[in-house]
C-alpha cells in the first residue's frame, strides 16, 4: 500500500515542492511523535482552558488531581499549555510523578509550562491530536473553550467508530458539561435521533475528583507502542456495521 501512495506521488504531475515540502513537515511531526511516544506506559490524559488562571476553582481541582493521580503511580499527559493543562502538570510536578507535556506552537496563549518533566513540541494540531488520543489509558475533560470541545468530540468520535479502544473518557464539572450532556438528550437523541442512545454511554459527567482516580486505578496500563498496534490493525465500522 505504502509503494502504491509513493508511485502515485512519483508520477503525479501536479504535484509542487512546496506541497512535497508540506508533507514532510507533517511527517517529521508525526514520526518524532510516535518514535518518543511508544517508550512510554499509558497515562492519564487531561484538557481544559489554557486562559482560566490559578484563583480558579478548576485550576485548583486540576491541581488536585494531578497530585492524586501521580501518587497513585498514573502518569500525567496534558497539552503543555498553560490553565488546566498547567495545574495538572504541576499537581503531578509537586509530588514526584511524570508530568509530559505534548505542546502546540501558537502565536498567543501557548507555552510550555514549567511543570513538565518530559515534553514534545508539535507544529500541527493534527499530529499533536493523534498523540494525545494515543498516549492515556482514560481521558479528563476539565472546562475549556473551542478547543476543548474539539477535543473531546474527536476522541468520542474515534471510540465510538472503534478507531480505538473504549477507554473511560470523564467530564469535569457538572455545572459546565451539564447543558451539553442535555442537548446532546435532547436535540440529537431524542428529537433529531443524530446519535443513538447509547451514545453517551460514552462518556460520564462528574464532580469527584477521588472518583476519576479510582477509575484510573481499576485500568491496567499498556505500552503505547500497543495501543498504536491495535489500531493499526483494527477494522472500524460506522453505526450501520459498514467499514469505514
């Protein structure tokens, strides 16, 4: 399959430098990615805002569970931003865990916070996104703005057409998920039928940062490399059972 693609680029006339050129930059992106990523044992993913500022009660709550959860042996993976990524980082930072920070360059709000023990700098959103989706045992959505929501329906998106493996996926903070958990009842499910019931399944909203811990502590970690492997090889279907 490999060869067919690279003949078809061979032979493709239309093809320009910059666009060869392009490529590259998204493979180099990709395989820096993968090549780091596969020495590392499943973690706990957790997004969230890169705006909300320390006096915040999610920031505080982040905190906590990064701690909470490097105690417990679970690494921490996050964006590498500043906010909730930063809290998380910084609360596994503070009691001795692994804190990795898959970091994005942006003109504005992204740096590398100074939590990390171990960090990766991606061009491409995309390339950044597959990283994240494939590094974590289980993923936590604390608030955040667009890309956030971004986020988090991509990779119920990726679970739900078996992409890859069902993993426990948890919205942080009831007040703020709530009225997305209830359109996605009411207007999708229930009046448009745009999902199927068992659709939010999927994922469980919550305020118990001890719970989130607990289910991290019920999964038994994989290598990465594992991960990448089955889905390699996974053959997705779409609802209707059809291969996507």
């Amino acid at each position: 399959m490999e060869q067919i693609w690279l003949d078809e680029l061979a032979h493709n006339e239309d093809l320009k430098l910059e666009d060869v050129e392009r490529l590259v930059r998204y493979a180099k992106d990709l395989i820096q990615g993968l090549t780091k990523l596969r020495t590392y044992d499943q973690g706990v993913t957790v997004f969230g805002s890169a705006r909300v500022m320390e006096a915040n009660p999610y920031y505080q709550k982040s905190r906590e569970l990064g701690q909470k959860l490097a105690r417990a042996g679970h690494s921490i993976i996050t964006g590498g931003g500043n906010g909730i990524m930063e809290a998380a980082n910084r609360g596994a930072y503070e009691v001795g865990g692994k804190s990795i920070g898959l970091n994005i360059e942006l003109p504005n709000e992204q740096a590398l916070n100074q939590y990390t023990t171990d960090s990766l700098q991606f061009h491409y959103f995309f390339a950044r996104k597959v990283m994240l989706a494939f590094s974590a045992k289980m993923y936590v959505y604390f608030p955040g703005g667009f890309g956030t929501i971004d986020e988090f329906s991509e990779l119920l998106t990726l679970v739900q057409t078996k992409k890859i493996p069902s993993v426990p996926i948890i919205l942080f903070g009831k007040e703020f998920w709530q009225p997305l958990d209830d359109f996605f009842r009411v207007k999708m499910e229930e009046e448009e039928k745009t999902i199927n019931p068992g659709d939010r399944n999927l994922y469980t909203v919550t305020d118990d940062i001890d719970y989130i811990v607990s289910v991290a502590d019920s999964l038994v970690p994989r290598k990465i490399e594992e991960t990448i492997n089955q889905a390699i090889a996974a053959k997705p279907t779409d609802h209707r059972g059809v291969m996507i």
